[in-house]
C-alpha cells in the first residue's frame, strides 16, 4: 500500500460533498466535477476495499471513464485498513491532483475520514478520545479503523464488533498523555487548507424510503452473490470489512445465523441507523452548507430530479466561494 510523507500545501483549496448514505452525494458530484474541472476523492470508509461494489455503490465504469475517481479499491477486504493509511493516500491523491491544474473533490459520508482528511489530523499514540461524543456518530468499521491508527496491536486482537472495548482501546491509548503538538481536539474545526464544503440532505422519511429503496435494488443486482464470493474468499464477520452495512447482515445469512429477510430487515434498518449518525456527525460542522434534495423519495425518477436541482445550486455555491 503506498505511503506518502507529504501532504498538501497550506491553503489549497479542497472542494467537498458530504452527507448521509443514499442522499445523491455521487450522481451530484458526476455533475459538479466536470464544469469545475476537478477529480473525485472518494472519502468512504468500504469503498477502498477491492470487490466490494454492489453493497457500497461504488461508482459504475462508466462514471469512472466520465471523470477521474481516487480512494476506491485500494485495500483488499482482509486488511486491516486505518484512517491514517486512508489520510496517506488521500493527501498524496490530492497533491496529483493539484500537480495537473485540477481540484479536488471530496466526496462522501465517511465523517472520521473527511475530517482526517480537510483538517490535517494526525493520529497515533497520545491522540485524545476522552471524550467518547464523537466517536458514537461512528460506525463500528470506522471506529475500529480509528482505533487500528493509534494501537495496531489492540485493532489486531479486538474485533470490529466489540464496540465497547475498540472505545475503552481508543480511550486507554490517550490515558494519562498530553496531546502532542498538532494533534487538536474534535471540536476545533480549523483546517490549514481553503475548504468549500457543501451537505446534502433529504427529509428523513424520504431518505428512508429511498434508503430501503436501494437495498432492494442492489439485492437484485447481485449482492448477495457478490458476499457469497467475498465469504469464500475469507471475508467474515469480525473483520473490519466484514462489519460493512449489507455484507455483515448477509455473511450472518450464509453463514446460518439468521434467515434471509431478517437479514435484508436488519440491513435496511441499520442503513437508516447510520444515515442518521451521519447527519449528526456532520452537522456539528459549522463549515459545511446545506442543500436540501427537494423529494418525497417514493419514485426514482423524481429522486434523480431533485438530485440534479441540488447540484446545480452546489455547482453555483462551490464556483462563487471559489472565487471569492
């Protein structure tokens, strides 16, 4: 995996989409980059991981060949992937990117991640998590991503799962430490970089019917046949992407644990569950400006209509900061 011991400039503008799961934040993005002459940063937590496309809506080959992507399969679903090695790669991504006279793009609903990411942090033994606030906004796969930058060996031995112990880890690895210099708390939201940072959101109703929507779909366009491949070829549970939203729910199915629906039930409802979690995560930003995709979300036509109003309005935000 390449590492990388630069990072951007101070001031270099980064652009950003963020958001919960479901909300339009790629399709809007396949809008906005090419007008603004810019490539695409993936910044999601499963989307790194080789084989898994279905269950994280990687983008298809067509959106890949239509504008430049980075971040996506870089990481096979057996390592043990962290923040700090998804922060290596992004940064040296981004300082490609700018090298070429293009700006990057940001997009995703990875909150640990993105803030990894626009504010620079640094992580490692001494990095402060006393306060355990932040880190319920998580996913149990980003929060032991976190807890895999700071103490490899406890990532190594306590499962993604064990949601307790991966906090008491990540709370035991800043106890009784000062926080080295550079390494600043949750709550300070200042980046070294010219950040234009745009959220979308969708009525909560909505957001779940077209949350659940895409479960549907993405169930029929394989991806219970896409888990079966990934199980044979040592994804499980327990496992950092073994934890992934729809995966995990369907390695319990095949492994015998749960009946299917159940499984597709559990992974609807926790797909809702963390939509929300996002939505929290990112609304503590005050950087972050909203756009609402206007839809009651019952059909997919009238969804991707107001995925397109939205991105027009974030196109004209993005290029006016920009220039200002």
């Amino acid at each position: 995996m390449p590492e990388s011991g630069t990072r951007p400039a101070p001031g270099t503008t980064l652009l950003a989409l963020v958001g919960p799961t479901g909300v339009g934040k790629t399709a809007a993005a396949l809008r906005i980059a090419p007008v603004l002459g810019a490539e695409i940063v993936s910044v999601d937590s499963m989307q790194v991981y080789r084989g898994m496309d279905t269950g994280t809506a990687k983008p298809s080959a067509d959106d890949r060949a239509s504008v430049p992507f980075h971040l996506l399969d870089v990481a096979d679903p057996t390592d043990n992937f962290s923040a700090a090695a998804f922060k290596s790669l992004a940064d040296s991504a981004i300082l490609g990117i700018c090298s070429r006279g293009r700006l990057p793009l940001l997009v995703g609903g990875s909150g640990l991640y993105f803030r990894a990411v626009v504010d620079d942090l640094e992580f490692g033994a001494g990095s402060s998590f006393e306060d355990e606030g932040p880190l319920r906004e998580l996913s149990d796969a980003e929060a032991h991503s976190l807890l895999a930058s700071v103490d490899p060996h406890a990532a190594g031995r306590i499962p993604p799962a064990n949601r307790h112990r991966v906090v008491r880890a990540l709370q035991a690895a800043s106890a009784g430490r000062a926080v080295p210099h550079g390494r600043r708390a949750w709550t300070d939201y200042e980046s070294p970089y010219r950040l234009v940072v745009a959220g979308l959101n969708m009525e909560r109703s909505a957001l779940y019917r077209v949350i659940e929507r895409r479960v549907d779909e993405m169930l029929a366009s394989g991806l219970e046949d896409e888990a079966r491949r990934l199980k044979e070829e040592g994804l499980a549970v327990g496992t950092t992407a073994g934890e992934a939203l729809g995966y995990r729910q369907l390695l319990e199915y095949l492994e015998g644990t749960t009946s299917r629906d159940e499984a597709v039930e559990r992974i609807k409802r926790r797909t809702c569950n963390y939509a929300k979690r996002q939505l929290t995560w990112f609304r503590a930003d005050p950087r972050i400006r909203w756009f609402e995709v206007e839809t009651a979300g019952r059909d997919s036509a009238e969804v991707e209509r107001a995925v397109r109003d939205a991105a027009g309005l974030v196109l004209e935000y993005m290029r006016d900061n920009m220039e200002n």
